[in-house]
C-alpha cells in the first residue's frame, strides 16, 4: 500500500476493524518510510451487474440510484434513514447474490415496491406511481384500495 504523504510502498498494519455490516475492513497503517499513519478501507469487489432498461438499453447497476429512488419517495415522511438504508442494502445484497450479469428494471422496482410496502404505505404508492407510471386518478385508487383492503386483514 503506497503512503499517501511520502508515497513510499511499505507500511505496517497496526489495527484492523471489520465494519458492522461485515462488507469492509478498516486497517489503521504506519508508514515505513516517513512514519506518519493512515487508513485504508478494504472491500470485496463485486462483479459487474448491467441493468437492462424497458427500452432494452443497458447500464452498469448503480446503487445510488436506487437510493435516490427511495429518499424521493420517502421524502417528508417519517422513514428513519436507518430504514431505507437498509432498504438500499437489501436491494443490493439481492442483485448482486443472484450471480447473473444482467437484470432487469423490472426485478430491480419490485424488490424496491416489496421493500417500501413494509417501510411506509405512502412511500410505496409514490414509488409505485412513478416505477408503473401511472396514468391517471383511478390507477392511484386501484393501488390504494388495495392498501387499505390489506391493512383491514391485518386488523
């Protein structure tokens, strides 16, 4: 590992943490050379996961996007971060656990939907409104009814 103040190649490990997720390992380092210290963050690269778009177009799976997706639709709502955030993890543990190159938007909203229906009923019909594209007012109360209908059986 290259120091970043000397940029002398060896250093010494003096401390290693695992983050609580258990996805990275922090190391605390000294320099050999110039012995100032520094930190490194080490995670396991994943493999690359396409997204293929309705319009059959592909791009590299980005998490942010999923996360901007759900921080939009939970927005002025009382989702704590904690949530959504392991909403995102979820998301991506999914997608990247199938061990496929590609998957589809399709997979990729309905894991969010899946996600946002336990998180927040408004949250899930925003989400719901913009990912099907709704049309009008009656798909909105079709999406509703159904909310309500489910939160009755529970009671």
């Amino acid at each position: 590992m290259k120091c970043i103040y000397c940029e002398c190649t060896s250093s010494k490990v003096i401390d290693s943490r695992v983050s609580e997720d258990g996805t990275c390992v922090r190391r605390r380092r000294e320099c050999c050379g110039c012995g100032r210290r520094f930190t490194t963050h080490e995670v396991v690269e994943q493999a690359t996961v396409f997204v293929v778009k309705k319009g059959g177009g592909r791009q590299e799976f980005d998490i942010n996007k999923v996360r901007a997706g759900i921080v939009k639709a939970c927005e002025k709502r009382p989702v704590p971060i904690v949530k959504i955030e392991r909403l995102v993890a979820e998301v991506a543990k999914a997608v990247n656990a199938g061990g496929v190159s590609e998957i589809t938007t399709e997979k990729i909203g309905n894991l969010v939907m899946e996600g946002l229906k336990e998180i927040d009923d408004v949250a899930y019909v925003r989400y719901c409104s913009v990912y099907q594209e709704f049309k009008d007012v009656e798909t909105f109360m079709t999406k509703i009814s159904e909310i309500l209908n489910k939160n009755k059986q529970k009671k």
